[in-house]
C-alpha cells in the first residue's frame, strides 16, 4: 500500500519549521535541528519500526543554513522525497537527499536574502517608519502584522509548492532561471536600498566662514546643496558599505566607527547636533 503523508502531518511539520528553523541555533549546527524538529513528524507517520525512523532522521543531521523564508520550499521538497523514499523508490535515498539540501542552501540564500532582506524589509520598514512620524505607535503596529502575514502565509505557500514539485522545482531554482531571478532581485534590492538611504539618512555639515565682521561668507552645506544635494549621505553610505563589504568590517564596528567620527566632527565644529544645554 503506497504510503501517503496526511495534512495534518504536513502541517504540524510547516509549523515546526515556521516557528523553530533557529532552534538550538550555533554557528557549528546553523539550522540543523531546525530541520531535524520539522522532518520528526513526517517521519513518525511514514515508518513504523524505530530502526527505519533513526536511519530516516540521520539524513537531516547534516549541516543546513539558508535564508530560512525562502528556504521553506527546501524543507518541502524533501517532505515529498522522504515520502517517495518511504514508497521505495530506488532512487531516492540519503545522498540523494542531502545532495538537493547542500545545492539549494547557496542560491536560495542569494535569492532570499535579497528578496526578503534586501527588498521586502525595507519596503515594510521605509513604510512603517513614514506612519510613526510624532511618536505614533500605527507604524510599529503595521510592519508587526504586515511581517507575520507575509511570513507565515508566504512560508507555507513555498513549502507545499515544494512538497508538490519535489525534485522538479531544483531545475528551476539552480538553473538559468534561477540565475535570472538572483540577478534581477539583487538589482531591485539595490534600487530600493539606496531609496531608503536616501530618504531616511542625512548627514549634513555645520562647517561655515566668517568674514572680519562675523558674518557668514562661505556655508559649505549650501554649496555642497547646489552642486550636489546629499553629497555627505552618499559618501558616508559608500565607505559603510566599503568596510562591511570589501574589508569584512562587522556593523557593531562600523557603528563604533561612526559614533567617534560623529564625536570629533562635532568637537571640531563640522557637525552640530543641534543640542540645547
């Protein structure tokens, strides 16, 4: 009798991945047991002797790391081959398995991590940061619910669609498709950061000229403004992303770095914070 996983188990499975893809999370096992609480009810109901159970488990104890909302269509494409595994088809088996796990996890972390991260984000934030104007608490109610309905109800849809594909969705999401949409996606994911940063971040100079009778002759922000508006923003954005990304420069110290940029700037007279003592 062939054997068929429930939509209860497929659920339950969905669940265990939705809330807990960061279980236990460390940088040696990444989302290993994740993956492991996500696969547990699929396998409980597709074998029934514990030898076979403890064989099927030991194939999701290798090492898995991806961008975990994409991701999720990984986790039902292997729910359809463990199920495929369960009816004896030759071949699928271990390898085969964790042959699709380890060839996947690279580009749907590139295509989600600039979908999701790089776009979507910043999309619901920009959004949300425009609501919240004068303290108002609507902006931070509309990216929580927006988030998780996005999340959750986009999440499921990947994992059944990938539970329905099974292995004919690989061709699609590592070939020249996929290379496509990576390209395309990153670029819009630019397009929409730089936005963000030009919207929401200002660096301005306070720097000035005073002539014999102390008046101000020569206000650099105004010229800066009239030959190239934001000209302070861009640079700071460029050497940010210069130190984060060409000198591998974690963001806790690029901040550092901007906090005592800011403090000498400041004490020299080349921004003013505009403070009230």
């Amino acid at each position: 009798m062939e054997k068929k996983l429930s939509k209860k188990a497929l659920l339950k499975s969905f669940h265990n991945w939705y809330y807990g893809h960061l279980t236990c999370f460390s940088q040696e096992h990444m989302q290993t047991f994740g993956y492991l609480c996500a696969m547990l009810p699929l396998v409980e109901e597709l074998y029934t002797d514990e030898d076979a159970k403890a064989e099927a488990m030991n194939t999701y104890t290798a090492f898995f790391n991806t961008e975990p909302q994409l991701g999720t269509v990984v986790v039902g494409m292997t729910a359809g081959l463990e199920e495929a595994r369960a009816n004896g088809m030759d071949d699928v088996d271990e390898e085969t398995i964790n042959g699709l796990r380890a060839g996947l996890m690279g580009p749907i972390a590139g295509i989600g991590d600039s979908l999701v991260v790089g776009t979507v984000i910043p999309i619901l934030l920009g959004i949300a940061m425009g609501m919240s104007g004068g303290g108002s608490p609507l902006g931070a109610i509309f990216y929580i619910i927006t988030w998780n309905l996005f999340a959750y109800f986009g999440m499921r849809f990947l994992y059944f669609k990938g539970y329905n594909l099974g292995a004919k969705a690989v061709e699609f999401l590592i070939g020249a498709q996929g290379e496509a949409i990576r390209d395309s996606v990153s670029v819009l994911g630019g397009i929409v950061i730089g936005a963000v940063s030009a919207t929401w971040v200002s660096v301005k100079t306070s720097f000035s000229l005073l002539n014999e009778a102390g008046e101000v002759y020569l206000d650099l922000q105004s010229k800066l403004d009239e030959v190239f508006p934001g000209l302070l923003t861009a640079v700071f954005i460029v050497i940010c992303w210069f130190l984060m990304s060409k000198k591998q420069m974690s963001p806790i110290k690029v901040m550092l770095l901007l906090v005592v940029i800011a403090f000498i700037g400041v004490v020299i007279g080349f921004f003013n914070p505009g403070l009230a003592y």
